[in-house]
C-alpha cells in the first residue's frame, strides 16, 4: 500500500495511471502530468519495506571534492585538484508546512466518541479550503507543497550554476531552464512531435500498425497497452515481460460504459477535448468533430473488454504466463515475436500476457477498425500525451479537461510547479540525489530505523498470538515476517543516469529523452536478475509503499517530517503518525492481496483452507463496514476496491498502538501533554495524517477508481474497531464510532 501522496506532483493527469499491482503506496499517486510513458498502466512498486536498512550514501563525483591521490614521497607533489563546485540551499527561504497535530485545531463542539474526524479536523478543514490550484488539501499535499519548495530551490540553483556535462545538476539546471523557457515552447509548436505525426500518416494498411507499435514502444511512446518489466509472481527473483490492458484516455471504464449523469458530462467534455486539439492541430472544426466521435468509438471498444478496478487487484488476473508461440497464436493480427525484435528485447521463454479478453478485442481491432480511424487514434495518443510539454494553447486544453473538467482544479498550478512535476517524472530519483544532501537529516533516518525495530517486534508478538489461526499458518506468517525489509530515506545505490541526454534546446525533447531512456532502462531487465537496491519512489516523495514480490517497505525521505514524523516529537504523535505507516506498509503483506505472496515474494498459497475461510470472513466483514460509507449524497465507498489499504489501517494502527505501549513500558508516566493522554494523542495524530479535503470532482473520481478510500474515512475507520480508542476517549456502546459485538472486526 501507499500511503498516498500525490497532489505533491503538480498538476498530476489523472489518464496516466498505474496497473494493479503486487503491494501498495499509502496514498493515491498520480503521474506527475501526462508524461509519454511505455503505455497508460506501468508498474508501481508496491507496498514495500526492507529489513536490510540503508547506509549514508556518497553523493554524486560532481558535487563532491576531488581528492588526489596519495604520492610517495620520493615522487613530486601532484598539482592541487581544484574543489568541485556544490550545490547548496538555503532551507530557510522554504516556508513550513501548515500540518502538524495541535491541540487548538481540535473542535469542542464535536463529540470524539461521535465523529472523530470532525473533532480532529474539521476545525482545520473549515479554515484551509482546497487552493485553487489543487483537488486536494491536507496533510498529504501540504506536506507535497513543501517538499515542492525545497524541489524549486534545487532546480533554481542548478539552473544558475555551471557543471560539469553529464552531471545530475546539469540535467536537472538544463531541464528546469528548458521547461521555464516559454518563448522557445511557443515558438516550436507540434514540431517536437511531428516526426511521429509523420510516421502515423505514412501508414498505409492495418497490417503496419503493429511495426509501428513496436517503434513506438521501444522509444518510450506505448498508448494502447501496458508493457513493463517486474519480477516474475513465481521466481521472484527474476524478471519477466507483463502485458496488460491500456489505451484510456478517461480515468477507468466505468466512464465509457455507465449512465450516471457525472459520466455521461465527461463522455461530453471527452468528445470536445479531443475536437479541440485535432483543430490546434490543424484540422478544421468538422473534421475534429467526427474525428473525436472515432476516438470515442474506439476507446469504448477497449473499455468493454477491460476488466474493472476490483478484479484488478487480485494478482491472478494480472499473471497468464504465456510463450510467444502461444502469445502469437491468441493474437493473430499482432505478432508478439516481432513485438520482442522490434523493442529489442531476446525472446524469452516465457511472458505475462495477463487480460486476455482485453488483447483479444485488441486483435479483432486490427482486424476490423479501418485505418484512418486507427490513424485518428493514434494522433490524438500522440498529441495528447505530448500536450503538456508543448505550447501554451495544447497545454491549456490538457489542464482543462484532465484537470478541471475531471478532477475540479479551477487554477493551473504555477509553471514551475508543473516543469517539476515533469522533471520528477522523467528523472525523479536522479533529483532525489540532489533533494537528499539538502533535506534529510541523518537522524531522522536513525530514529525511523529504531521505530521499525520497535513495529516489527510487535508485529511478531501479534502474529504468535493471534487466536483465529492455526500453528501451521502462523509458521509460515513468522516466516514471512522475518524476510521483511525495510528501507529508509534514499537508495544504498542510486541509479546511473549516464546516456541521458539534456539541454536547454527543447523542454518536450528532453521529456521524450528521458521517455526513451527509461524505457530502454526498463527494457532491459527483462530475463535479468531483480535488483533487489532499486526503489520504486524518489527520495522527494511524499509517500510509503508495500512491494509483494521483494516483501519489502519503503518509506522515502519526504514523508519523515510533521505530522508523520518528528525526532522531538513525544512517542504517541511518532507511532500515531509514522508508526501506523509503518505498520500499515507491513500489513500490506498480510492484506487480501499480499497474503497471496511468500515470504520469497512469489505467488503461493500459504495458508491451510480453513483459515483462509476465516480470514476472508473477517476481510468480508470489514469491506461491508467501508461500503457503509456515503461520501457524497448516493455515492458511497466500495469497501472491495479500497480492501487492501483498510486493512492495512486497521492491522497497522493496531501495531503502532502496541508497539508504543511496548516502548513505554509499564513504569511509564504519562506526561498528558495539553491535557490529552499518550493514548488519545496516538489517535489524534492518526486522524491529523488523514487530514483532507476534495473538490467534488476529484472526490467522485477516487470513489471510483481507488484503490484507497477517501481520508476521512480512514481517520476513523480503523479506530472505531479497536478498544483502545474507545477507552481512550471514553466511548461506550451505541456511540458512532465504537464497533462492538459481532460488528468488530479483529484481523492481525
């Protein structure tokens, strides 16, 4: 799980979405802008954490002193090597982030035993309405906000210093200065685009769409399906090549199919997105109108072969191990072999062509779409996910749709807001290098590491004890726990950008650079060894995860400050805060989805049937409670689609709570800070975490497309399962938030 960020990246487009996958983040991250990626899912990295913790890291040749070697004596001292220049800020010109628990946010007019939430946040929430220029606000985004700040520092400096070619301060100072250049943006027009422009209208049969897909691919530009590498659900230590549906332009497919009345206006608002830009394009205003119905029409084709968000998150459907024969002959139109030469990949012996309905339909497109509309599609893919990099007009009509029509943003954010959201998607753990030497104290990583210490102890304490499962089961729990791994703050090994090409000549052209790049990057692990160093998150990222396949947690250096994290904080705002993150990542293992994972990282069954049963019953009973939920007036939570993040709140709270018990100790004195005891400030923080609010639209959107529930559920949803908080605060049977009897849900 994710603990879910992301409103930090600007101006984020929610049509570039994640696949399911085998973990989780904490909250629910968008790609930064419509960056071209290899096809609209790509993998996440999941809900990880690693037990082997990291170490300080050297920072990059370029920003360090060159030292010279040492001489013997007899030899002639070696001329002085000049220092190299470094990088530096001054955090003081970065304002701090608003959140953090106080006592004076709390509202007394609100009954904590009643509505919990309302009592931590509401106060809050009244005052700070969502800016503007965001969908969301709280403790999430404004925690994105500042890291934002310290980002823009970082880029500003690069930007005006002069360094060494090939260093990350000159790739990031050239791509900053280029995405801040809108005069060179405004004059290039379509031009970065138009070699591909190009190639579409050469096409002269169906047959050559697939020689064009696999060109396409292979340079980062995918748009029809999603193709990645990861870890292979049985041999977790080897990755292989995963297929899987694509090609939406809307949020998920529900938009396409269903007759609510919010849906059928974004039907609408899709038909005249895509009309206005074929006409900034250059056709004129009746021939984009009946291109856009085409781009509807075809797009609807895919929706109805896709499969839906919440069988997405069972790891089976995402799993069909195939060989390229086999692959070959499901798809006759499309040969995966060429596929595979195209993107300059050897065969392998196997694949994951996982949605077989979807690439099924996918085929008989190829065989019964006519060309100019298959050519009207890929233009709109081409121009559309290349808009935000390209002149004003093109970036207007992206923000307007993406943004403003689906997700309610009424402002576009600041440019320099939306060139970093850029520069973090094409090289975000390059900057993260440059974000790391400026931002993160080594002691938080300390303190962090003695949590995790504390979270696991108690996690193993739970796990022995639990009454509903049997010694065969926890056996194997406790084996997967002991192969937990957690990692902190930054990567022991960063990642090589050597072969990145950057400058100031063209901010769409180092986009697609940095596109080709990691794809090829990406491309090739397939068949290699799983690099079991590498993050799926930058440093500067404000956000945890869970990945099933390496049973590992992951809780990057921007999410280790207030309300989270505080190395002067008391014990009950750390464990309320980044404890219940951290035991919330762990749970992630032991989820409806990651309970399907070894303590290897390979998809097996470790259970004995009859404690499935109980847990499934349990897991049940819990998505009933989140479906109960009504955010909005007749729409409620789909407790199915948000199941894996829930409970992984409740087992994670859970943790937390004991674990801070556990460091406390008996002879504890509690030093009831502002009148509140440990306990109630436990609970507290975990609310304030969940601090936020929505426009309307983006709210509607999450409901649908998840896979976490809105934050103001998750403030309370866990705790109105567990004793502890109803003893905290006093609350007694028939309150709102005390669950009792045969509707309380005990899971880990």
């Amino acid at each position: 799980m994710s603990m879910g960020v992301q409103d930090q990246r600007p101006d984020p487009n929610p049509a570039a979405r994640r696949p399911a996958r085998p973990g989780h983040d904490l909250w629910p991250t968008r790609a930064a802008r419509k960056v071209p990626t290899l096809g609209d899912f790509h993998p996440h990295p999941s809900h990880a954490m690693t037990l082997r913790l990291s170490k300080p890291l050297i920072l990059a040749a370029s920003i360090t002193l060159a030292l010279a070697a040492c001489q013997r004596a007899e030899e002639p001292a070696a001329p002085a090597v000049a220092e190299a220049p470094k990088l530096a800020i001054d955090l003081a010109n970065v304002a701090q982030q608003p959140i953090a628990f106080r006592a004076e946010d709390l509202d007394p007019g609100v009954q904590a035993c009643q509505d919990f939430n309302g009592y931590v946040n509401g106060k809050w929430l009244a005052a700070n309405p969502v800016p503007a220029d965001r969908t969301t606000w709280g403790a999430f985004p404004a925690l994105g906000e500042r890291s934002l700040q310290v980002q823009h520092e970082i880029a500003k400096a690069a930007a005006a210093g002069t360094w060494a070619a090939g260093s990350m301060e000159q790739k990031v100072g050239d791509f900053f200065a280029a995405g801040m250049d809108e005069a060179a943006i405004e004059a290039a027009g379509l031009a970065p685009i138009q070699p591909d422009l190009d190639r579409i209208a050469a096409l002269t049969a169906t047959s050559e769409i697939p020689a064009y897909l696999g060109q396409a691919y292979a340079s980062g530009r995918g748009m029809l399906f999603g193709f990645f590498a990861m870890a292979d659900y049985n041999d977790s230590t080897t990755n292989m090549a995963y297929a899987m549906q694509g090609g939406l332009s809307l949020p998920e497919k529900g938009y396409y199919l269903e007759d609510r009345e919010d849906f059928k206006a974004a039907r609408e608002a899709f038909l005249a997105h895509v009309a206005k830009l074929m006409q900034l394009a250059g056709a004129d205003e009746a021939t984009a109108k009946a291109q856009a119905q085409q781009v509807m029409d075809f797009e609807t084709r895919l929706a109805k072969a896709s499969l839906g968000r919440v069988e997405l998150r069972d790891p089976a459907t995402r799993y069909n191990p195939v060989t390229l024969a086999e692959a070959d002959a499901a798809t006759p139109n499309f040969s995966w072999t060429q596929f595979f030469t195209a993107i300059e990949v050897q065969a392998p012996e196997k694949f994951s062509l996982a949605t077989p309905g979807f690439f099924k339909e996918f085929d008989a497109m190829l065989a019964d779409v006519p060309l100019e509309q298959w050519q009207t599609w890929l233009r709109f893919k081409a121009i559309d996910g290349a808009s935000p990099f390209l002149s004003k007009a093109f970036e207007q009509a992206n923000f307007e749709f993406y943004r403003k029509t689906l997700a309610g943003q009424q402002e576009m954010q600041e440019r320099w807001k939306r060139v970093l959201g850029a520069l973090n998607g094409s090289m975000g753990e390059g900057f993260g290098q440059l974000y790391v030497a400026q931002a993160f104290p080594p002691e938080s990583k300390a303190k962090m590491e003695q949590l995790v210490q504390n979270l696991m102890a108690s996690l193993k304490v739970r796990l022995e004890n639990l009454e509903w499962m049997s010694e065969e089961t926890k056996a194997k729990a406790i084996e997967k726990w002991s192969t937990f791994t957690p990692k902190i703050g930054y990567p022991d090994v960063w990642r090589d950008w050597t072969g990145l090409s950057v400058d100031r000549g063209s901010y769409a052209g180092n986009v697609m650079a940095a596109a080709a790049f990691n794809t090829r990057y990406m491309l090739d692990k397939i068949g290699k060894p799983v690099d079991r160093n590498e993050w799926g998150m930058s440093p500067q990222t404000v956000n945890a995860y869970y990945r099933a396949t390496a049973n590992e947690i992951v809780f990057p250096a921007a999410i280790l400050q207030p309300p989270f994290f505080d190395v002067n904080a008391d014990d009950a705002l750390n464990y309320g805060g980044i404890g219940a993150v951290i035991g919330h990542e762990m749970l992630h293992g032991f989820d409806d989805q990651g309970s399907k994972f070894d303590a290897a990282g390979n998809m097996a069954n470790w259970w004995t049937d009859a404690d499935r049963a109980k847990f499934e019953a349990a897991a049940g009973k819990l998505a009933d409670q989140f479906s109960g939920y009504e955010a909005l007036p007749g729409l409620f939570v789909n407790g199915r689609l948000g199941l894996g993040e829930n409970i992984a709140d409740l087992g994670g709270t859970t943790v937390a709570y004991d674990a801070m018990k556990r460091a406390q100790g008996e002879g504890y004195t509690d030093p009831m800070i502002d009148g509140f005891s440990q306990d109630q400030r436990f609970y507290m923080n975990w609310a304030t975490v969940w601090r936020i609010a929505f426009t309307e639209a983006q709210l509607k959107q999450q409901l649908q497309v998840g896979p976490h529930s809105p934050g103001m559920f998750r403030a309370i949803g866990a705790p109105s399962n567990q004793p502890a908080f109803a003893a905290a605060f006093g609350c007694k049977d028939g309150d709102k938030m005390v669950r009792s009897g045969g509707d309380r849900v005990v899971i880990w």
